[in-house]
C-alpha cells in the first residue's frame, strides 16, 4: 500500500520546492481573493435578443431554459428562426456567439497552433488555458508535478507565452481540473461557453450552457466567427423528493446513464427541473452535468437555485450573484416558462433513488448497489478490490471530501486501516489549500491515502501504476466519468467502477467489490464488526475558501502582450506548426481504399489514445502514429492490425502512412456512435493528416461527427445498417453526388459506388448532416482555411 504523510515542515517549503524548479508555480499562500473583472454574462444584451426571438416566435410561446440561453446568444434571431413554423427544435442551425472559451492543456496545443494561422492579435473572447491533463500521478503531488512540470516544460513555456501574446488567462500546473476551476471563476447562469474538453457541460452546474466542442470549434469563438450548432432537443428530467442516506447527486446521472445508454442522449440538451433540484448543492448538480458527457448529451444543465447563489458569493462572485437575481426577477430570463414544454420527460425520485455502480469498460452499465453483489457473481469479475480512487473533475468538491473524510473517521475510530491503495485527487488549488487548513487531508493521509497533485491523473490516463502487470484483471473503484478499457492504467483488463466518492471510501476498508456499507460489517482489530453510518458533510466551508498558491492563478485582469514571442522548435518532438489541408477538388471522390473495417465501440480514446500519447499532442505528425490503434478489425477481430492488398499486415497508421506515398487516399467503416468519449479532434485530424476523406458509420457521436466535417473529413451514415455487411477492406469506393451537394449548401442525396476485389459493384445510400456552413468547410479543405481567409 502507498503511504504519504507530509509533516507541517514538509507543507510549508512546498511552495519553496516549487519554485525552485519552475519559474511559473512561485507564490506564496494567500487568503487574498482574487476578483476577475470578465465574468459576469452580458444580461442586458441577453434580455435585448430574447426580446427579438420572442418577437419572431410569437410572445405565447414557452421556452426551456436551455432555449432561453441558446436563443439569447444568437447572432441573427429572424435569420435562424424564421420560417420554420416553429419547428427549430432537431432542425435548425443556430449561429450563436459564445461569451467565453476555455481549453485544457492537451487540446489547447492544437487550439491555439490553429488560431494562430488566423494572424490576430488577440482573442476575441475572453478565453482561459488550464493545465491539467499532462500531470501524472504516482507518487503524490510533491513529486508528482515537479516532475512533470519539467517534463512537459516545453509544452507549458508554449501555452504561457501563446496565453500571454493573445490575452489568455493561463492556470498553471498545480492550479487545478479546468472544469473545477471554470465552476469555481467562469461558470454563471445564462453564460454561453465553449470548452475543448467534453466534460464542459460540467458548468451546467451553475445554469451555464457549457458545451464541450474541438479546437476548431473553439477557434470560431476566439476569431468571433459564429460558432454553428444544430438546434438540440431537449430531454426534460424531473426531480422529485429529497436525497438521503448513502444516495448522492452522482446517483442521479449513474441511474440515468443506465436509462439512456451512451447514445441516448444524442442530439438532446438535458434539462433537469422540479422540485428536487432545489434540494442540491451546486456541485452536486456539476457533477450531474458532467456526466451528461457519457450519454451524448449536447449539454446538461440546471436552474438557478438558492445553492447557486450561496456558491457564488462563497467563490467571491456576490456580483454576479446579485446581477443574476435582479435579471431573473425583471425579466424571467434564467428559469424556464411555465409553459415550456419538452421533447421527452424522465421523472427521477431522490427519495427513492439508490446508490449505483457503473461498469466496467462503459459508463451506461448501470447496477443498483442491492444488487451488485450479485452482478459480480454472475459475470464472475473480481471480488477482490485493488485500489479506490477520488476526485477528478466530476467529484473533487469540498462536500465530496467531508463526506468522504466522514467515513474515514468512522473507520480510523474503530481501528481499520485500507486494505487498498488509496488515491485522493483534489480539484482545484482552492480545494486543496481549504482541505488542508481544515486538516482534511491530514485524515486521508494518516490512514495511508496518497493525495496526488490537483490535476485529472489518473482518470485520463496518467496513472502510472506498479502494483499490478497489463493483462492481469483487477478491479478498481472510481469517483470518475469515464471507464472505457485501459484508460487509467494502460491495462485492458483493469474493470474501473465508477461510483461516489462515498461509495468508493467505504469499500477501500473492505477491499472487496462485494460490500455493502449500507448492510454488510466489517470485522475489526479487537474482535467486533464495523458498521459505517451514512455520510455527512458541508455543502460549503464555514471559514470560507481559501485560494492557496496564487502563482498558479493568472493575474486579475489579463491583456494581450504583441510583443511576446512564441516560439516553436523546428526540431521539437511535441510542438508542430500546421499546414493547411487541400481544398476539397472539382470532382466526386474516386478510387478511395477501405483502410479498415471496425467491429464494435470505437471510442475517441481507440482512434487517438491518450496516456503517453499526451505529449504530442501539439505535433500532429508523430501523434498520427497511434491513429486507430485501439480499433478492432471486423474481418479477424485482431486489433490494430489491417491487410494490404498483397494480405500483409501491418499496423492501421504504417497502412495509412504506407498508401499515403503511394497517392491512395482512404475511408473507414464503423459501426455505432463511432467516436463516443472525449471531444479529441486529434481524432479527426490524424486521419486527415494520413490521407482519409470518409468516415462511413451507422451513426457519430455529436462532438466527433462535427470535429470530422471541420477537419474536412466527410462523415456519411448508412440509410440501411445492415449495408455495414457490404463493404470489405481494400474495397474501392467512389462518391456520386458529394460534391453537388457540397455546392448545394447541403442539400441533395449521396450515394457510395463500391467495387469489390473481385470486380463487382453495387451501390450504398448514405445519410449526412451537413449545413450550409460544413459544406464550405469541406470545400475549403478545413474550417480552419475558411476562418483564415475571412480573418
């Protein structure tokens, strides 16, 4: 078992240490708020563009809070909603104009390597990069970051000098998970965010539409170009009665993933009303929202509440608490009408609601806790527990922590240690330095927790794990979002179980998958059995915030500095400038190679793995070196291996690589959701950058079918599922009508002519998606050429 005990002298040269080694993590412990002068929502302009979407739709009818805040931020209210006899939800294209941008380290690489070839000067919203995701975790914080702080020093001393040249708020390593850092400064209601992370919706917690998108996406927003969304339906959940007990607000979204699956909130925004909302905390309904990500969701997101307003003005935003009140009580702008009405309606009862457990290797495989036992019985997993994990982006709040410290006390008072290696993640920098002066991670660390730096770690990948070999099955349970095969530890048979922190306390000093704290005992030391009480714990610390280390935190007010060089290496291994891909051609695509057929999930972690991956993300010639690494041949079930014409084998990228100096562009066959998970657009840039033109499926998730159109990739479904059967690697495929639809602004029907190896031919219908706007993307050969000539 891991053991970190760090003595006061220890924790007050910490800072010191820091300094020492980089330049950027100097600071000293502050209890000096910082205010931020760009974070309240622009409300009179909001109020000014619903007046104008209520005089185009008719003032009798009703709109959901999502609808309020989309419609709000339209650039054209009567050009986007007129003349669609009210059928908008599902079927129209909404130009919208975002209030703020914020990007985590790994997909700010590329975000800002893009904006950069747009040549101005600053951004054109206010914008934030959080570092976060290149952190490892192992050992804990104090050897963890520095660590990675010089590993990464390239990378960082990028993102700094590109912050400080446009005017970019920079969070630096150690700050916190930028999803915790947005809920804790950015996140208000009725703001309009784009994030390039998935979790974003994360900020729905605080009645923000926080949408997760690519970098391509976000480059929109900063050259204040209208960033073009599909208008969502929208899935109204109702929340009835009170939690209690062991049930939690991640109880909520697990039940809920299991009701949907991962698919089915696709093309929907989650809307959660009733009276049990207002019985939550503000981070509880963040971590709600987080989750909406697993299911498809566009974005989650809640009312303003009681709790949102204490939440404010606890993170030093009284403000825009104050201004959010006075909006909502003048013009009804940040609730839904009472005449609103929604697509679908899924009616939850926190009175009833169970404690779940999700998993493994999905997050929708949803199991009530009475029955888990069960469950594992069956399906014969491991009863054996190896480690439990808290924290991460979705719980890593003060409430997550004191109630998770609750049970550790009961333990500790009754003599039990963990019988497994426990990882603590706080979210944030204020989290941290909060828990600490509250002698909270004292608990966790004198019953042998190791709390690991304020980072996402080992719930993206960064786990650099020792006590156990890949291919051994182990199972490990988690306070995270997200479960899908080797992620956390590289090992595919790790089974991650995704719970509340909670659940996850208690069952590390029972060290079996098996328990039920809300039943079982535990032996102890002296001869008698342990019972844990159900948790407790304050929403919000008495003594209120404390910031911690302000060197991590970006200066109050941020400009641009022009004169800032940023500076990449021609020589670099982790930073690329990018060229512009070619224009789309004045002919239908012809003679393109089935490079691969996929069988089953293939998430964005199968097409661009993460893990020791991160480093490249800012050079796109060596991460297309793990480009579908993770997909299963649907020919031989073999995965990450493909056939050449002559039958040998080979890797997917060394084939892709291989037809690409040979002339040959390519497409690839999928089944479902293809490119559900993280919003990844490395995803859709890899194959681009290796010659593929098509990606053909049974269907996309949201985030990558839009990520694909933007790198001028063209996503096309099958009209008929069962034509998957058709169509073999080395086929040849040409495209009839792609291109008159393209110049058709997307409208017009497409077709697939395949030619098998034996010479034979028959034709595939295929569906798209595409708007106006993705047409000429694709034309241009990118979104990103578009942007650039406009710019």
């Amino acid at each position: 078992m891991q053991f970190t005990r760090l003595s006061q002298a220890a924790r007050a040269s910490r800072s010191l240490s820091f300094r020492q080694l980089q330049r950027r993590s100097l600071a000293t412990a502050s209890t000096t708020p910082i205010t931020r002068p760009d974070v309240c929502p622009p409300y009179s302009k909001l109020v000014q563009k619903l007046s104008e979407v209520r005089g185009v739709l008719g003032s009798g009818q009703g709109l959901t809070l999502a609808e309020k805040i989309l419609y709000s931020h339209l650039d054209s209210p009567q050009e986007a909603l007129s003349g669609l006899n009210g059928k908008i939800r599902g079927e129209a294209y909404l130009k919208l104009k975002v209030d703020r941008v914020a990007m985590q380290d790994a997909s700010a690489q590329m975000a800002l390597l893009q904006f950069m070839t747009c040549g101005l000067p600053q951004t054109a919203v206010p914008a934030s990069i959080h570092c976060d995701h290149m952190i490892v975790g192992e050992r804990g914080a104090d050897v963890d970051l520095p660590k990675s702080i010089e590993g990464n020093k390239e990378v960082f001393d990028f993102l700094e000098s590109a912050a400080k040249k446009y005017g970019i708020a920079f969070w630096a390593p150690g700050s916190g998970i930028i999803h915790q850092i947005v809920l804790e400064n950015y996140a208000a209601p009725g703001l309009m965010m784009l994030g390039t992370d998935s979790h974003t919706p994360n900020g729905g917690g605080l009645g923000a539409i926080a949408i997760g998108v690519g970098g391509a996406d976000a480059v929109d927003a900063l050259v204040d170009a209208p960033w073009e969304l599909k208008a969502p339906k929208i899935l109204g959940v109702r929340l009835e009665g009170q939690l209690n007990g062991w049930a939690t607000p991640k109880d909520v979204i697990l039940n809920l993933a299991g009701k949907l699956t991962v698919r089915g909130g696709t093309g929907y925004i989650i809307e959660y009303h009733g009276p049990g909302v207002q019985t939550l905390s503000a981070t509880g309904m963040g971590t709600i929202c987080n989750m909406g990500a697993e299911v498809g969701a566009t974005t989650s997101l809640f009312p303003m509440t009681p709790s949102t307003i204490a939440y404010l003005k606890a993170t030093n935003r009284a403000s825009v608490a104050q201004a959010a009140t006075e909006i909502n009580q003048k013009y009804d702008l940040l609730r839904a009408d009472e005449n609103a009405k929604y697509d679908e309606v899924i009616t939850i009862n926190l009175s009833e609601l169970e404690p779940h457990i999700n998993g493994p290797f999905t997050p929708d495989l949803s199991t009530p806790l009475s029955k888990f036992k069960d469950v594992v019985k069956e399906n014969g997993w491991p009863e054996k527990l190896s480690a439990g994990l808290i924290g991460s982006c979705t719980n890593s709040s003060y409430q997550d922590m004191m109630r998770a410290e609750h049970l550790v006390k009961q333990a500790e008072a009754a003599g039990l240690k963990p019988k497994v290696d426990f990882f603590v993640t706080p979210g944030s920098e204020q989290i941290r330095a909060t828990l600490d002066r509250d002698e909270t991670l004292d608990v966790f660390e004198k019953a042998g927790g190791t709390v690991l730096a304020n980072a996402c770690g080992p719930c993206i990948g960064q786990w650099k794990r020792t006590d156990v070999k890949k291919g051994d099955s182990n199972a490990i349970f988690t306070s995270y979002n997200r479960n899908f095969r080797s992620r956390n530890d590289g090992n595919p048979d790790t089974m991650n179980f995704l719970t509340s922190p909670e659940l996850v306390t208690s069952m590390i000093y029972a060290g079996s998958t098996t328990f039920n704290p809300m039943t079982d005992s535990i032996p102890t030391p002296d001869g008698g059995s342990f019972k844990f009480s159900p948790p407790t714990g304050p929403e919000l610390p008495s003594k209120g915030f404390t910031p911690g280390n302000l060197g991590f935190a970006p200066a109050a007010t941020v400009v641009p500095s022009p004169e800032t060089p940023v500076v990449v290496s021609p020589a670099s291994n982790r930073l690329a400038l990018l060229e512009p891909f070619e224009p789309f051609g004045n002919s239908d695509l012809k003679d393109l190679k089935v490079l691969f057929k996929v069988k089953g999930k293939c998430t964005t972690d199968h097409i661009s793995a993460a893990g020791a991956w991160l480093k490249y993300k800012g050079h796109l010639e060596n991460i297309a070196n793990n480009t579908l690494i993770g997909a299963m041949n649907a020919e031989t079930d073999e995965v990450n291996v493909a056939y050449d014409f002559d039958g040998k084998s080979m890797g997917i990228p060394e084939l892709a690589r291989k037809w690409q100096k040979e002339g040959l562009e390519w497409l690839v066959v999928a089944e479902t959701n293809y490119g559900e998970g993280s919003a990844r657009e490395h995803a859709a840039l890899q194959p681009r950058y290796l010659g593929g033109r098509v990606i053909l499926a049974k269907s996309f998730a949201r985030i990558h079918e839009t990520n694909l159109k933007k790198q001028g990739i063209v996503p096309l479904t099958f009209a008929n599922e069962a034509d998957y059967d058709l169509i073999s690697a080395c086929d040849s495929v040409a495209t009839v009508g792609l291109l008159e639809m393209l110049k058709n602004g997307g409208r017009g029907e497409v077709a697939l002519e395949v030619t098998k190896r034996d010479g034979s031919k028959h034709t595939i219908p295929v569906k798209h998606t595409f708007s106006k706007d993705q047409s000429e993307y694709v034309l241009a050969g990118s979104a990103l050429n578009l942007l650039s000539k406009k710019a």
